[in-house]
C-alpha cells in the first residue's frame, strides 16, 4: 500500500516540481521536502506588485481630488511680492550702473510706473519690455528730500536727490502693499 502511494505521489509532483522521490523514501518522509515553486508561479501578494486596474484607479482618485483642491490654491499673493523683489533689484541694478559708471543712474515713479534712468534721459532696463515698468496694485515714494520723486545715485552707491546732494532720511518705496526702505548713506535697501 504504501508503495502505491509514493508511486502516485510520484506521478503527482514530477509534472510540476523539478524533483524526484527516491525509492528509498516513504510517504510519511514525504511530507517534510523542502519544496518551493519558481518565482514566477509564485502567488503571493508582494511579489506579484500592483495590477493596472490598481494603479488606474489610483490615477483616477488622485486627479479627481485635484481637481477639488486646484482652485482651492491661490497665487495672487505671491505676484505683488514678486513685482516688490523686482524693483528692489532694479533699484540695485541703477545702483550699480552708478557704481561703475560715475554716478548719476537713478529710478523715476509716476504714478504706478517706474523707468531706470541716466542723467535724466530714460533707458530701458535689460529685463524689460519696455521703457516704463507698471505695477498691478500700487507704487509711492516717500522723502521730503525727493519732491519730484527721482531718486539717483554716485559714484559710491549713496543715493541722491537730482540736484545732486546727499539724501539725509530714509527713503520708503510702497510697492503693492509691501514697503521697502532705502537708507541714506550706505544705500541698501530692504524690507521692513
């Protein structure tokens, strides 16, 4: 009997497993092969990854939750403070055209707009479209020292009223809501 079951257990495993049951073997030794499958006919869950129904579903789940949450994201903020960013560096650029070329560059406000200049003729700045830069929301100067809202600078980078003296106060700029102060001797500028 027990020579028919490991003939039959024999014929059960051999199209399956590459292995061979030794005729020396019983069927109660059987039991405790070391048997594996290859790892492709393997069935368990982590080896076999997602499906493409998953990762479709997924897709689809993520984009639908995008499309509630997109508008819910607001950028208007960030272009004001981009436009302040952008005049504070081109008060540094007139600054530094000053610097090395003598002195006399300086920055021009008429109302929302703004325009670098070189003794008094405007130019253009190299980032810009045109002569005449606008802001979306607002634009002031204020300094007493500066009544026709020109400020210039030297030949060492100070800031300077048209006629060519020496500014004594702070300068503030308000761009779009953000003010950026100029100081006097040194001429840096920030935000305060």
């Amino acid at each position: 009997m027990e020579k028919i079951m490991q003939n039959k257990m024999k014929a059960t495993l051999s199209p399956y497993l590459p292995i061979s049951l030794p005729d020396s073997l019983t069927i109660s030794q059987s039991h405790h092969l070391p048997i594996s499958l290859p790892h492709y006919l393997s069935t368990s869950r982590a080896k076999r990854g997602f499906t493409l129904i998953e990762l479709v579903i997924i897709i689809v789940l993520v984009g639908i939750i995008g499309i509630y949450i997109a508008p819910k994201i607001s950028t208007e903020g960030y272009k004001g403070k981009t436009q302040t960013t952008r005049f504070m560096s081109h008060i540094r650029y007139a600054q530094h055209k000053a610097m090395v070329s003598g002195g006399m560059w300086g920055i021009e406000i008429t109302g929302k707009s703004y325009r670098l200049l070189n003794n008094d003729n405007a130019t253009e700045f190299p980032d810009a479209e045109s002569i005449n830069i606008t802001v979306d929301k607002s634009l002031s100067i204020t300094n007493s020292e500066l009544p026709d809202n020109k400020v210039y600078f030297n030949f060492l980078g100070q800031p300077q009223t048209s006629n060519g003296s020496l500014l004594t106060k702070d300068t503030n700029f308000n761009v779009n809501g953000y003010t950026l102060i100029l100081t006097p001797r040194a001429g840096g500028i920030y935000f305060q």
